[in-house]
C-alpha cells in the first residue's frame, strides 16, 4: 500500500527558541530537498540515515531559515518508514511558511495521532503501547511517567501475550478434540488447563485491581474540600494551586457549583474539588450546588472537611450529621480554619470536637497560610502512592480496564465450566472469548472504528 507523506509542527503552538517539524512517509527525503539546500550541494537521498544536516529553507529565491534537517531510513524510524525532522527557529511566521512550503510540493497535513498509528500499522509497537506514547507526553508525576515508560516499553503487553498464548495452546487442543468426537477422547489435559484458568485468573484480577492506583496515578487523587459556607474552602483551594482560581468572598452562597483542577505535591499529582458550602437554604442554584457536593464526596478518596473555628460547637455537630454519613471508607482530614482568630485555650477545646470522626486533625490558616506545609505531607501520606518500579505492570486505561473485565469474566466461566464438566464447543467459546479480549488490547483484535477512536485523542503531530 503506497501511502503519501504527512507533515506537521511536533511541538507545541506558539514562538519557541526553536520548532520541530515532522515528515513521514516514502518520498519525504525528495520532497524536503525542493525546500532545502546544503552548503555541501549533497541531497538528502544521498546522505546515510540516523544523520543530522546543516542548510537553508528556501521559499523560491529567498532564505526563509537555517535549519538543522534529520534523516531517518525505513524501518528504522518512529514511524517505520522514511522520515524527516526539520528543527527551524520558533517563529510562528517560520513555522507556517516551512509547513505552506512542505503542503505546496505534494505533502499533506497530518491528523491526530497519524504517526504514531502509522507506527503501530507497521509493527513498531502495539496499541497498548502507541497508547502509552500519549500517556507518557501527558505525565505530571514521576508515577505516572514511570508507568508509561513500562507499558511503552512492552511490559504490560508481554504478559498479556504470555496469557494468550497458553489460552491458544489449549484451545487448540479442545477443538482438535471436536473433530473425534466420536471417539471421546481428550487431547487438552483437563486438570493442567484448570490449574492454568487459575494462574490467569489471578493475573488478570491483579491487573483489573491495579487500575484503581493506576487511575489515581494518570488522572489525580480525587481530594473534596468541603465545609460550610465561608468556612474557607476556596481560600484553601487558591493557596494549594497557588493561583485564584475560586471567588473568595465575605458573602454566603459564593461557590454555587464544582470548580476542579490538579497539582503536583511531593510527586503526587492530586484533583483538588471545591464544591459549595453546606447549608440549609432555599436558593434553588445554591441547593443544586449542594447535591453536587455530596456527589463529588462520593467520587473522592480524600476529603479535606473546612471547620471554621469560629462556629458554635452544636452547629458543628449538627453538620457532622449530614456529613460523616457519607464518608465512610474515605480518608478524612479535619482542618480547623481560621486558628489565628481564636485563643489557645477555645484551640484546645475544639481539638476534642467529634470524637473518633476523621483520620487526621490541624490547626490551620489558610489565609496566613499557617501549617498549610503540614497538610500538603498529610496529604501525600494519605495517598499512599507505592514506590513504581520500572518492572511494575499497573492499568491506567479505561478501555483496557473494560476488556480486562470481561477477560475475567470470561475466565471464570472456563473455570466454572471445567468444574461441572460442559461440552468441548462451549469451553472452546468461552476461552476464545478470554483470548479476544486480550486481543483487543494489544490490538491484536482491532477495527478501524477503535483505532480511529484511540488515536484521534492524540495530539496533532504525533
């Protein structure tokens, strides 16, 4: 299949000190030489791959750039075939110009993604991989970037291979079998492929079991700051993102709705939720905002509670009514706000307020910023993020996770079917359908509709 060449500006948009610019495809050498001229007066046809140029852009007698020009041969490119990166100067004007130039003489813009699917139609890697390529561009933590570079690496699709190839040996053998049915006899040794359901069984539950980690490592650990109104949640929030980012303001009711954002703590990336204060209230919008309060609550593995010191004791409690029976199995942190407005001793006596309700408690000022240091370690405490090493194979991705499920599922009913004794054509069905799953995340089993789906969620130029 004779496929044209694409082009597209790799780095991001905008003046840089310098710009990347990306051609693949057979022919991208020849294309680039009607723009570009060397000192040497050599083609880039002629020059040996892996090589890096020295040279002019030239839009038809006029220098438009020098340009540094790197040649990649077939296979041996990220793409797998013939490429060409031109490294110009930042200007926005430059870019343009060079990609005008490289569209006039026969090249074609690329689409989201483009050279990374072209990489996996050629071989270079799987999908779980190529899907890695996006995780790792858009990585915020050293977790997060580690568990790309595994899975990019290959780590996560060996061990799925090595699971659906011990499906296909015995699959194999079970169908062989079909063909002597009459003859009852067992080519597939029954307790080996039962001990076999059980290894992958296991395997499959701790991948589908890392995912909860994994989502929190690639998307954020979900922390809800909640509280009453005016208790100081999105002063809270503004200081740990370190940019205003909610309306603070003296009135009640200011936050009405869920306002959302991450941040990198001690190599933890946290999603930081400030959600509107609770209170009884018959504003329609604000009692809206509330209900989503106690829907982020459920969402969240952390909750920051906002108590204003200042509030009688009574009325506290009487919040803790509505809210503690929300939070169970959530790591709760109570923070005593405004703690430079009150004596030692009202400190001590609220200190001892809901006995045997949250897992840590602090004095805190989020408008002095006083102890908010202490609360970004309890925060990372409670993540509980395990050290990732470069061996760990951990599932960040939703659709891998979805066709690990159903992987499992499928599994269980080998296991169960061995175990009652059913027919040879339903145990097949079943073990098949494992084997398909696993497949679909390789890409082993793919359609044109998923891998355009995949990709086009990429960023343009990858």
């Amino acid at each position: 299949m004779i496929e044209d060449i694409i082009c597209a500006i790799s780095t991001p948009p905008g003046m840089g000190a310098i710009a990347v610019i990306r051609l693949s495809g057979e022919g991208s050498c020849a294309l680039t030489d009607r723009i570009f001229h060397s000192p040497s007066g050599r083609k880039l046809n002629e020059v040996a791959a892996n090589t890096v140029h020295f040279g002019k852009i030239m839009a038809e007698d006029e220098v438009l750039d020098e340009v540094l020009v790197t040649v990649f041969r077939a296979p041996h490119s990220f793409t797998g075939e013939e490429s060409v990166e031109i490294s110009c100067h930042g200007s926005v004007y430059i870019q343009q110009r060079i990609m005008e130039l490289l569209l006039a003489h026969g090249a074609r813009l690329a689409g989201a993604g483009e050279f990374t699917r072209r990489a996996f139609r050629n071989g270079k890697f799987d999908l779980s991989q190529a899907e890695a390529v996006a995780d790792l561009i858009s990585s915020s933590s050293r977790a997060s970037h580690r568990v790309a570079m595994n899975q990019m690496r290959g780590g996560f699709a060996k061990k799925l291979s090595d699971l659906r190839d011990k499906l296909l040996q015995f699959v194999s053998l079970i169908e062989l079998e079909l063909d002597f049915s009459e003859e009852d006899v067992e080519f597939a040794n029954r307790q080996q492929l039962y001990l076999l359901t059980q290894e992958i069984e296991s395997e499959i539950g701790k991948l589908v079991s890392s995912f909860r980690l994994g989502n929190a490592i690639k998307n954020g650990i979900p922390v809800a700051i909640i509280g009453e109104t005016n208790a100081g949640k999105s002063t809270l929030l503004n200081l740990l993102l370190n940019e205003e980012k909610a309306i603070v303001s003296d009135i009640h009711g200011t936050t009405r709705d869920v306002i959302e954002d991450t941040m990198n703590i001690g190599g933890v990336t946290f999603r930081f939720i400030d959600t509107a204060g609770i209170r009884q209230t018959s504003d329609t919008i604000e009692t809206m905002g509330i209900e989503r309060t106690f829907r982020k609550i459920e969402q969240a593995s952390i909750v920051l509670w906002m108590i204003d010191l200042t509030t009688p004791r009574k009325k506290i409690e009487s919040l803790a009514e509505s809210i503690v029976p929300k939070i169970k199995e959530k790591h709760l942190i109570l923070l005593f706000n405004k703690a430079d407005l009150i004596s030692g001793e009202e400190r001590t006596e609220k200190k001892n307020i809901l006995p045997g309700v949250g897992d840590d408690r602090l004095f805190i000022s989020a408008r002095q910023q006083y102890n908010t240091g202490r609360l970004q370690e309890l925060l990372v405490e409670a993540a509980a993020i395990p050290a990732i090493s470069e061996e760990d194979v951990v599932v960040t991705n939703l659709r891998h996770y979805e066709a690990l499920t159903k992987a499992l599922e499928a599994i269980l009913r080998v296991k169960e079917g061995l175990e009652i004794g059913i027919t040879h054509d339903f145990l097949s069905q079943d073990i098949r359908e494992c084997m398909f799953h696993l497949g679909e995340i390789t890409g082993q089993i793919s359609t044109d509709e998923i891998l355009g789906n995949i990709f086009s969620k990429f960023c343009i130029g990858k």
